[in-house]
C-alpha cells in the first residue's frame, strides 16, 4: 500500500507539473550562483582560451537570451572589445566539441557582444531552439565577428549550482610550449554561465494524456 500510495503521489505531482507550466513560462539555467560583482580577473577569455559549460535538456528550449557573470579586458586595445558566444550541440554530457574548436554541424547560434568592465552580470538576445540532449556554451574570441578579450571570475563566492560540478566546466587552448589547442577539462569552476528561454509547448495532448493515464493507474493500485 505504501509503494501504491507513493506512486500516487508521483503521478499526482507530475501531472499537477504539467498543468502548471503555461506557454510563455521563463526557465533560467545556471551554472553558479552570482557572486560579488564589480571584479577585475578570473578565468580568461582570450583567442588562445576559449571557456564552456556543459548541460542537458529534457525538453525542447527556445533560447532568447545567453550570458553570465562576464568582464571585459580594457587593455587588450588590438580587437573591438567583444567576445563570441556559441550554444554547440554536444554527442553526450560528459563530451567535448568534435572540432578544432569546433565543426559546422555542432555550432547552433552564436553571437559577439561587448561584456562590461569591471565584471557584472549581463544577457544578450540570441535565438536558438535547442531539441532534448547535451549542449554547451562556450565564449571566446576570434571567431564569430568577435577579436575582444575578457573573462570570466571564479572565485568561491559562487558555488556550482547541482548537477553542474568542475567536470562540467570546459576549456579549449594549448596545454603547453609547442602543442596544439585541445579541448581539455577541469581545470577550474564557480563560473556563471546563463540560457534563457522558454520551454517550447507540446505538439499535441500526448504527454498530458501519458501522464493521465499513469495517474489512474497509480489510483486503482492504490485501492486494491
């Protein structure tokens, strides 16, 4: 009766979900929470450093907006002050971009932006529709209409926010004198990367229909 009951209540709660997630319902993901802002250092955004985050989605996304806790680099005087962000198709969680840095196919949207200085938070439109599965987003510069410097602060007053952890965090550059770039892992966290968007509504009624349908069958277990 126990186990009945507890299914019960899942199916309840899955389908009280549902009903309560309109069109137009604003998801945020983040990476790490938002930390002191106004810093002037952390993990580079360079053209030989490019940085990502890597996450997954269950349902499909209309991207509107990208960002994160961002700074520029007013010294660097050589390119016009912005970086690229790309939102890149993944084969899986846990893997990199196939390209050197990456290949035609992967890259879904992009685009080049001025981060502030001294470091804050900041979003900037780009639309993407992202199906269900693994994606990361990625700054850097050269690439994409972007020859700016900046970076991106890490320090522990902003802890991952779960499931993201180190291993989420990317990095694409040259590891040593003499290499070529690679795409390579962790070397560092507390970043706050940002995708906003809003979850693109079902084709028809079947997945309320599924979940109705385990709801009854969830009750008459729990009556027997």
């Amino acid at each position: 009766m126990q186990a009945a009951g507890r299914a019960w209540r899942g199916a309840l709660a899955a389908l009280l979900v549902v009903l309560a997630s309109p069109a137009g319902a604003v998801v945020l993901l983040e990476s790490a929470e938002l930390g002191a802002v106004g810093r002037l250092g952390g993990a580079s955004i360079t053209a030989n450093q490019f940085v990502g985050w890597r996450f997954e989605l269950d349902v499909p996304l209309e991207v509107t907006e990208i960002g994160g806790h961002l700074f520029s680099n007013p010294n660097f005087s050589q390119g016009n002050g912005e970086i690229f962000g790309a939102l890149v198709r993944l084969t899986s969680l846990d893997a990199f971009p196939l390209g050197d840095p990456f290949t035609q196919d992967e890259v879904v949207a992009t685009v080049a932006f001025a981060p502030p200085f001294p470091s804050d938070q900041i979003l900037v439109p780009l639309a993407a529709e992202l199906e269900p599965g693994s994606y990361a987003l990625v700054f850097g510069s050269q690439l994409f209409g972007a020859t700016g410097e900046g970076g991106l602060p890490n320090l522990d007053d902003q802890p991952d926010i779960p499931p993201t952890t180190i291993d989420s965090y990317i990095f694409y550059g040259i590891p040593g004198p003499s290499q070529p770039p690679v795409w390579r892992g962790p070397l560092a966290s507390h970043m706050r990367f940002l995708v906003r968007g809003v979850p693109e509504p079902p084709a028809d009624a079947s997945a309320l229909a599924g979940v109705a349908a385990l709801l009854a069958l969830a009750l008459q277990s729990s009556r027997r």
